[in-house]
C-alpha cells in the first residue's frame, strides 16, 4: 500500500513539454506527493518524462528492498506507479516470464508485462485488468506510444482521486489533499474503472471493467438454497462453500515480508477473520507453506472506552482464538482532540465514517508503534450478507438483494474509506479479505432468501448473518458467533456518539444551522453533527470540488436513501447509529 501522483500533458502533441515548465511541474508534483507520504514513509520516488510526471511514495511489505518506485519496464519504455497489492502476482508472474523480464520482486510488476501482452493483443484492458486479483490503483505511462493507463480495483478499497489544472493538464492521486489548490476540479476516479488516453485523445473519460451477473435479482434467485423457508438445512455445500471461499481470501491475502497482525473488534466478521488468519499465520504463505512463519506469533487489536462493549467481546475472542491481543484504550477528550487531523486524513464530513474513523485512527498509531505495517479486517461483511439490523425490516427477497447491491457500489465512499485512511494515516496497511473479488462472486451469488432474516416457527427472526456464522460456528465461540451486529461507532462505547452529539449540539448555533445553506451551498449539513465536521472540513479542503466528493443522502443505521422506504417510521429519521433501529438492537434509542 502507497501513495502516488501523476501529472500527464499530452495536449502539447507531440512535442515535449519545454525544459522550464518541465522542472517546474516536477518540483509541483513533488510538494503534492509530499502531501500523502504518511501513505509510504519508506521511500520516494519521481519519474521525469517528456509529456508525463509520475511520484511515488511507498509503504514497503512486499520485497521491501528492490520493489521501489515508480518501476520501469525491462526495455525501459513503460512506467508505473501503483498503491495496493496485486495477491495472485506469483502465478501471473509464471505465465509472463518466458516474455518478460522482471526486475523486481514486487507484486505489482506483474501489471507492465499484463499492459504489454494486452498492446500486442489489441489492447482489450477489461480482460487485462481482470487478471488482478487485489486492491489497486495505479497509473502506467507509456512512454514509446505517449500514452496513460489508469485503472482503479473493482469495489474501490484503494482511494483514487483525478484532477485538472487551470491549463488543462490531467492529475491523479492517491487522496484529494494532493490535489487540492493546484486543480480548479477535482473528482474520485470512479472503482472498477479505467482510463486509457488513447481512446479519446481530446475527452478520454473512465470505462467500466468490472460488472457481474449479481447485480440483477433475476440471476442469484434461483441459485442453490442452503435452507427451506423454516430455517431447516437442505444443502450444506452451499455453506461449505462459503466457508472454503473466505479461507483462500484470507490465505491469498497473508503474503507479506513484515509483521501483520488482525484487528479484532469482536464482532462476528473481524473475528471470523482473525480466526482464519491464525489457521494459516504458522507457515509462510509466499513460500507456499513450505517455511515457517517469520513472524510466528499473531497479534490482535481492538479499540474502545474503558469497558465498551467491543473490547469485552474481543477478549473473549482472542482467548478462544489465541492471539497475542492489545486492548487500546482512549477518552472521549482524546478522541475530541483528534477529529481535525481525522477528518483531514479521511477527507469526508460523512457523519457515520467521522465517527468509526476517530478510534480506528488513533488505534492505527498504537498499531504502528509497536513495528505491525499491515493488518487484515472484517469490512464488507455486511454489504455481502445485509448485516445490518436496518436488513431486518426488507420487505422481501428482492429488495434485500438490491439494496446489497446498492451498499456494495457505495463501499467506496464510507467503509473501504475509513479503513483505508485511517490506517494509512499512520502507515499501516488494511486488507480486507471479506472484499476479495472471488469470494464476492461467492456471497453475492447466494440465494436472497439465504441471506434474509426469516421469520421462524416459534416467530422469532432469524439472526442477521446467519449463513456466515453457521459456515464458522466451529472456529469461534458460541457467544461471539451470534453476538448481535454491532457497528464499530457504536462499540467502541455508546458514549463517544452521545458525546459527539451533544457537544456539536452545544457549539452548532440554531442561528448557524438555520444559515447553513448560505454558509454552505453545496451538501447543505441536515445536522448540527454534520455542520460542526463540514467546518473542520472546509477549513482544510474549500473547494467546491472537494465538498462535491464527499456522499450525502439520508439514511438509517447505515441504510441507503432507498431503504427509508421500507419503515414509515424511518421517513424523518437521519441517524446512522445501529441503536435507532428499534425493536431489532437490544440498546435502541
């Protein structure tokens, strides 16, 4: 995981850009790339070309020592620079090296020879970008064609932002803060997207690379059922089946040459996930199993006030599972303190990920004290299988299954978000193996009916997740397995959203609020919790632009706008929290 900046002005022609400018935009892009070195601190590195300038900051975990950037091809003419982590890079780099040369050890050359092969084949960069199975951003530069590829992973885990200048020239960036000030508009490049420059050299826009057949109801309601509408087991290898996908997810996404360990909330998915990793942490994963470990001891993290409800759990966990676990406590001052740097790391005034992204970040800095650079976690969980307790009021089948669609083409702006900023504020990597894209087909593909929260034959209502716990029910213990969804806001402890909310409550006047649409035209805030962010964010990011890329619609515990629908009661209701969903979270409001 890094951080990158490009700069491409292919415009000119073919003419190079002049020999002034051209130290001149160097040193530019050279003060942007600083702006995001907290996302690589072990290195930096600046690509200098005719019409294309390319900086990269690099947090280094696989093959720390030669796999700096920006690469270059083995002829010389093809430069990358990339953030993420390419997990099938040796199998691909089998079946390129009778072609290719490589120079590195890092996983990410595999893409140069992949652009390579694609070029000679007509240039098909769907099919090539399918080939990669991570999480990625990165910018390409071909230098013998003067020609960009930027592409960006399926669900959007890694951030990726595009700009121009007041000259037209074309930005990309790894966090908006990089482009911020030097670009008159900003945008996210969209997720599973890519840009190639020769497709419209005057108004080359992104194309779509990754679409499934999930995404329509009609093609995963007559999938398998692993259960009759009694709740009655019919079909276990449908569970077994997602039971074996996330174990090859979590296996697949171990590779690493320094210390990782887990976080460990003691929620169902981050202990699912802390559980699989401990199965497999004894053997190096890049050896294939065939040398011990380097780092033969897992730790696990977890985050809380003084007796939240996370921490407690977590602790039973790490016993069961046993991890080496770290409890990270903090006060609510502390965390109070931290919100401007928070918010100028994540760059968004989204309420619900303000509030989760203020102890993963202070809990990303422990983590790097103590010498971890890369942890796996539970995200995605709940898109996948409608864990949040607002799922439990779908009217039917069809609507639970759109609105995981609707949630999974959002993760890049609130989840895959948090995760990733907050972590990367300090330098440490997140993955996040529940987001693996074979195991996405696996659990998107599942029945609807599978996945929903039936009503039993002694009326209760079957517990959400319940066909991930029962694929896991033997690796953890029974009180986490179905311990009831709890968000990461809410378990660090119930206090730290009350305090938010009466506090921005205190300092948001009625006669600010009431001005809000003039103070801020853009995303006008609904809320007091809202404005007080917004103020912290406009201080750091005033454009119109930047306040543009942020998401904001009305939503219920995490529910999309579409899913107020399903509860009359919810029509004038904007409250992420869990605990607004009553009758269904056993603290509701």
């Amino acid at each position: 995981m890094c951080g990158f900046v490009g700069c491409f002005d292919l415009n000119s022609g073919s003419s190079p850009i002049a020999e002034g400018l051209k130290e001149e935009l160097r040193s530019q892009v050279i003060k942007m790339s600083k702006k995001i070195r907290h996302r690589g601190p072990d290195w930096s590195g600046v690509y200098t070309g005719n019409n294309a300038i390319l900086s990269h900051e690099r947090l280094s975990i696989v093959d720390p020592l030669s796999g700096k950037q920006p690469l270059v091809s083995d002829d010389g003419k093809i430069i990358l620079a990339a953030n993420g982590e390419i997990y099938n890079h040796k199998s691909l780099r089998q079946a390129l090296e009778n072609n290719y040369k490589f120079r590195t050890g890092s996983d990410c050359e595999v893409i140069i020879p992949l652009y390579k092969e694609c070029i000679a084949n007509g240039g098909d960069f769907s099919k090539m970008i399918e080939k990669l199975s991570g999480i990625f951003a990165f910018a390409l530069y071909d230098s013998e064609r003067d020609s960009y590829l930027i592409a960006r992973d399926e669900i959007g885990v890694i951030p990726l932002y595009q700009g121009w200048d007041k000259n037209g020239r074309y930005y990309v960036a790894s966090e908006l803060k990089a482009l911020e000030g030097e670009c008159t508009t900003i945008e996210e490049f969209p997720n599973g997207h890519f840009l190639w420059s020769e497709s419209d050299k005057n108004n080359a826009k992104p194309q779509l690379w990754y679409k499934r057949d999930w995404e329509s109801y009609d093609n995963v309601k007559a999938s398998p059922r692993a259960t009759d509408d009694k709740g009655e087991i019919i079909n276990p290898s449908v569970i077994e089946k997602v039971k074996n996908g996330l174990e090859e997810a979590v296996k697949a996404q171990l590779m690493s040459d320094v210390p990782y360990g887990v976080l460990l909330s003691g929620g169902l998915d981050s202990s699912i996930i802390a559980a699989i990793t401990q199965k497999f942490s004894k053997k190096r994963i890049e050896t294939d199993g065939k040398e011990s470990a380097w780092w033969p001891q897992l730790h696990s993290f977890a985050v809380g006030l003084e007796g939240s409800p996370d921490l407690i759990a977590a602790q039973k966990a790490a016993d069961y599972i046993g991890t080496v676990h770290h409890e990270v406590h903090f006060t609510i001052q502390e965390a109070l303190d931290a919100l401007p740097d928070v918010i100028y790391h994540i760059e968004t005034y989204d309420i619900t990920t303000v509030r989760a992204s203020t102890p993963m970040y202070l809990l990303a800095r422990v983590i790097k004290s103590m010498g971890i650079k890369m942890v796996l976690s539970g995200e995605g969980s709940d898109e996948l299988f409608g864990g949040y307790l607002y799922f439990h009021k779908a009217p039917d089948a069809k609507e639970f299954h759109e609105e995981l669609v609707r949630k999974m083409s959002k993760l890049h702006l609130y989840d895959c978000l948090r995760a990733n900023k907050s972590l990367m504020a300090w330098g440490v990597e997140g993955r996040v193996p529940f987001l693996d894209k074979d195991f996405i087909d696996i659990a998107m593909s599942l029945n609807p009916g599978d996945k929903m929260n039936l009503r039993l034959p002694d009326g209760k209502q079957r517990i959400e997740k319940w066909i991930l716990r029962k694929a896991f029910e033997d690796m953890l213990p029974e009180n986490i397995c179905w311990r009831q969804k709890e968000q990461f806001s809410d378990g660090v402890g119930y206090n730290w959203i009350d305090t938010l909310k009466k506090i921005t409550e205190e300092k948001v006047s009625d006669a600010e609020f009431a001005r809000r649409e003039n103070r801020f035209p853009v995303n006008p805030p609904k809320t007091k919790e809202e404005y007080y962010y917004r103020e912290i964010y406009s201080r750091l990011f005033p454009s119109d632009s930047a306040a543009k890329c942020v998401p904001h619609e009305a939503g219920v515990a995490c529910s999309t706008a579409k899913a107020l629908e399903w509860d009359a009661a919810w029509k004038n209701t904007d409250e992420p929290s869990g605990r607004a969903i009553k009758g269904v979270h056993n603290d509701a409001y």
